[in-house]
C-alpha cells in the first residue's frame, strides 16, 4: 500500500517502512519536534479555575 508522509506529502511505501507513517527519519523528527514546541494540542475538557474550585469548598 502506499501513503502519502502527513509531512513532505511524498508516496512512501506502508509495509516495511520502519518510519510508517512517514516517508524518512527526518519527517519523523519534524513531526517529534511539532509535538515537543506545542504545535500540535489534544482537545480536552477545560478544567476548573483556582477560584471556582475555592468557592465549591
């Protein structure tokens, strides 16, 4: 099957590719360091203030 690397958007093969999805190392590590400088975020639920956790006591 081939894939196109979410970075470089290069075809990359997916079976015996040890970077999958990725086309090389160093899309990997651009990927990595997105992650590690806070490009990226996960959706979450939004956490209660200082304050109203205060009040609720």
């Amino acid at each position: 099957m081939i894939v196109a690397c979410p970075i470089c958007r290069k075809e990359t093969e997916w079976q015996g590719n040890p970077h999958r999805p990725f086309c090389s190392d160093r899309c990997r590590m651009i990927d990595l360091g997105a992650w590690s400088s806070e490009e990226y975020r996960v959706p979450s639920e939004t956490f209660p203030s200082a304050e109203e956790i205060g009040e609720a006591e």
